[in-house]
C-alpha cells in the first residue's frame, strides 16, 4: 500500500512538472500535452489499485494535471483560446475512439498474442469515451466558466484551485456513474477516494500553479 501512495505522489508531481515544461515551450506544446493526457485518462482508467484499503482507479493524477493545463491556458493565453483547447481536446479523443474500433475490427492471424490484450482494453472503451466526452466538455466548460467569474475575485492560484477543486466533483460524480458503473468492483470507493485522492492531488499541485508564472515565456492573453 505505502508503494501506491508514493507512486500517487510521483506521479502527481511527474504530471505537474511536464504540464510546466510545455508550457515552457509554447501553448501548442501544452495543447499537445493535454490531448495525450486525454486519450492516457481514458486507457488508465481501467486499471484498479488499492490505496488505503478502497479499490480505485489510478487516472486520478492525470485529470488534475488536465485541469491545470486547462487553467493555465486560460490565465496565459485567455478564454477563447481555452475553448478552442476544449474542442481540440475532444477531437482527439473521438478519433482515438475511432482508430480503437477500427483495430478491434482486423481479424488475428495464427501467430498473434495480442489481441486479447486489446480486446481486454479496449472493449470497455466506447462506454468509457462516451462518458468521458459528455463528461468532459461539461465539465472543462464549466471550468473556464468558474474560472472566469473568479478572475476578479481572486488570485491566480486561488481560482486556480477553486475551479480546479468544484471541477475534479462534477468531473468524479458524473464519470463514474456514466463510465465505472458495472465495471469498478465497487463504484462508492472510487467516487469517495477519487474526490480525495483529486483534492490531495490538486493541493500537491498548488506549487506549480506559482512556478508558472516563472517559467512562461510570453503571458500573452
């Protein structure tokens, strides 16, 4: 168990640093960044871990470095383009639906070994992508939304971490029941741990928050 809460803690802080390098880089950089995050949240998912004792998924880091790449591209770049992330986001992610199907569709030959591994992950996938999209636009909408009306209401790393905060429950509450309902061995565990786990995560996330305004080239909005 103690090697699942430091494998959180790494993973939170890898996901948290690469989010910043892109931004480094440039905004395409960190568009790029958060479509990968998108298409890798809807294959970890699958995985179950135990963490305190409660069966859960191991996405949780993965959605919170999503949010914060979102928000830091609204803070830097500005709402509209924000949108445009959200909409570029979710392109890809029905075009990873699509090629997933696809590849499910070639029949095996006799010397394969893989594609019961494929089935296994991506059999569950279209459900999972359908709850994730519906999901997802509402949920990254109402983050800018959120984000928004507190820019003049409070700091970056407050609003940052209020937006990131309401947006990682509805994000739980409605996947979970859209998407792990009838496949997560117990759908109470995952809503309960994920929003603690989401909540940690996003906290251990602040830091980086104030980091960005560092290491960013242009704050160009």
């Amino acid at each position: 168990m103690l090697f699942n809460i430091l494998t959180l803690f790494l993973h939170v802080v890898t996901v948290s640093s690469l989010t910043l390098f892109a931004l480094r880089i440039g905004r395409e950089a960190l568009v790029a960044w958060l479509a990968l995050l998108i298409v890798a949240v809807n294959l970890f998912v699958l995985k179950q871990i135990t963490l305190f004792g409660l069966s859960v998924t191991c996405s949780d880091a993965l959605a919170v470095g999503y949010l914060l790449g979102l928000n830091l591209i609204q803070e830097f770049f500005g709402q509209k383009f924000a949108r445009k992330t959200v909409w570029t986001t979710f392109f890809i992610s029905i075009s990873f639906l699509c090629l997933s199907l696809i590849h499910l569709a070639y029949h095996p030959n006799g010397f394969d070994t893989t594609h019961s591994h494929f089935l296994a992950l991506f059999t569950p996938m279209p459900r999972i992508i359908f709850a994730s999209l519906f999901t997802f636009l509402l949920v990254q909408f109402f983050n800018i939304t959120l984000f928004s009306w507190l820019t003049s209401r409070t700091s970056f790393a407050g609003r940052t971490l209020i937006s990131l905060l309401a947006s990682m429950v509805l994000d739980t509450l409605l996947f979970s029941f859209l998407g792990l309902y009838g496949i997560a061995a117990n759908l109470l565990h995952v809503i309960l741990f994920s929003l603690a786990v989401k909540s940690l995560a996003g906290l251990l996330s602040a830091p980086f928050v104030l980091l960005s305004k560092r290491v960013i080239k242009h704050e160009t909005v």
